[in-house]
C-alpha cells in the first residue's frame, strides 16, 4: 500500500468514549379496592433519560390512602417530582466520583433536598387549596404534611453508577446479566408489614436508605422498583423478587423491551385485581449487556394533575 507523504499525514483521532445508555420503562394500575371505593390512583410513577449523557431516573411513590392521609395522591404525585428534580441535579457530580464516600455523600445529600423539595411543593398545594373544616375535624392543620403522606423510591444511573434512594415500603431490585437479582438497600427496621415509613413523618430522613453501586455490564442488566401492592399479593413473599428479575432480563434477551413495555400493564393487572391495592414497576435497563437489544425507548408516564 502507497503511504501518503509525511507532510499530508494527519494524527489519529481516537473514537469518542460513548458510555452506556439507559432505558426507562414504567406503568402503573389502580387497585381493585380503590376502584370499589371510588378512591383514586394513590400510586405514580416518573421517568427521565438522557441518551447522550448516559444518564436516567425512575421514581415510584405510593401514597397511603388512609382517610387521615386524604391528599396522598397528590403527595406522591409530588414526590416523583420532586425525585427526578432533585436526582437530575446531582447525577453530573455522581458520576464524576469514583470515592464510594463521596458517592454516598452525595446520594444523602441529594435525599435530604429530595425531602426539602417535596415539603415546599406540599405547603404551595397547600397554600392554593386549604384545608376545609371538615378536613380540620380530621387534625389535618396541626400535622399539615400527614394528608399528603407518601413512600419514595428512586433508582437513577450514570454511566456505570447507580444511586438507589427509598423512604418507605416497596422493593428495589437490581439484576445482573445472568439474571441473579439482589436488593441494594438495607432494610428499614421499622417496616412490620402494616406501618410504613413516609415523607410526611417529623424526621423522613430517618427512615432515609441509600446505596450507590458499580453498574458495569457484567454487573447490572437492569433494576427494577415497585410498590408494594406487587410483592405483596404474591404466594412466594421472600423470594418473588428474584424470580422477577430472572424473567424480566430472559424477556428483554428474548423478546426486547417492546414487547417488555407492552406486557407491563398486564402483568401488574393481577395483583391489583387480587391484591386490591395499587400497583406500579418501574424499570431501568442497561444498553450493553450481551443479548438486550435495546431500541431508543423512552417511556414517561403523566402524574396526576396537582395544579
């Protein structure tokens, strides 16, 4: 092969380092309970991706629906808000650290504006839509927050990290390529099956769990939240989880996240019929792991108006 002269040859320009890209999936179904009683969604659901950044956030919220708590679907429908606000802002400087305690500095910090946030979304709501005074019979003005209490859960990736953030009930789960799922967040102590954890509790930060994780492809597939009217209609209560994650990475191989998105609403129809409660997942899956074909999906799901 001719060489080019010296004097026309040009350096070589090294590809552009492109790092994962993450794709959001989520839905969410009223509880059969709720529809009985002619209650609203309490549950919602937010998403947020930037391909070109590798960056994404899911967050999940399930409100309480408890008559002391009558304003809990607006209260998670803020805290989702509230979630992907606060995470968009702290995935640049997340994903720019390779400290595992900054890492998690960074992740509580970002817990701590989280709840900030959704207080000062609360007292605006507030604000424009007062208490009545049958609703003051209640107590709601001497506890303003309880009407609109809520669980959090959020799981947001940058690059090759994820940042895990939950107050409350639910489950968040990550599963590797071969399927083997793990829950990244310790357990609340104070969960019994029956009281959860909330947002609009004296001291939510508390009850605050984080976990930040390497998320290379041959550690993370995906992860996956959802609210606990999933989990806890199912007969194998310590152990549905895991089967959850081996089938959702063995769907997204073998079916792709199309056929995924489009299963979603009927895989979470039974346990919202039989549990009666709410029901709502989330996904967030991982590029360029061996065997997912991933299309450009992006997936937001509306929360409930709030004014």
């Amino acid at each position: 092969m001719t060489q080019p002269p010296a004097g026309d040859r040009r350096p070589e320009v090294a590809a552009p380092d492109v790092g994962p890209t993450w794709t959001t999936l989520a839905d969410t179904t009223i509880g059969s309970v709720h529809v009985r009683d002619q209650l609203p969604l309490q549950d919602a659901v937010l998403t947020w991706s930037d391909h070109a950044q590798g960056q994404a956030i899911v967050a999940v919220a399930d409100g309480h629906g408890h008559k002391l708590h009558f304003r809990s679907d607006t209260g998670a429908a803020l805290a989702v808000v509230s979630a992907v606000e606060e995470l968009r802002r702290a995935l640049p400087e997340l994903a720019g650290l390779s400290n595992g305690e900054d890492r998690d500095d960074v992740v509580r910090r970002t817990g701590a504006a989280l709840v900030a946030t959704w207080t000062a979304k609360v007292e605006h709501h507030l604000a424009a839509h007062p208490y009545s005074p049958a609703e003051d019979e209640l107590g709601a003005s001497a506890d303003p927050l309880r009407a609109y209490g809520t669980t959090i859960l959020v799981a947001a990736a940058a690059g090759d990290v994820m940042a895990f953030l939950q107050i409350g009930d639910g489950d968040s789960v990550l599963v590797t390529a071969d399927g083997v799922a793990s829950r990244p967040l310790p357990e609340d102590p104070d969960q019994d099956g029956l009281h959860t954890s909330s947002l609009c509790q004296p001291r939510p930060l508390e009850a605050l769990r984080v976990a930040v994780v390497d998320a290379g492809p041959e550690q993370v597939a995906l992860a996956f939240l959802c609210t606990d009217g999933f989990g806890r209609s199912r007969v194998d209560a310590d152990g549905w989880w895991r089967q959850t994650g081996e089938q959702l990475v063995e769907f997204t191989r073998d079916r792709g996240l199309a056929w995924v998105r489009g299963q979603l609403p009927v895989w979470l129809e039974e346990p919202a019929r039989i549990g009666g409660d709410d029901t709502t997942m989330a996904l967030l899956v991982r590029s360029d792991v061996a065997g997912i074909d991933r299309p450009d999906l992006a997936d937001t799901v509306p929360v409930p108006d709030v004014d």
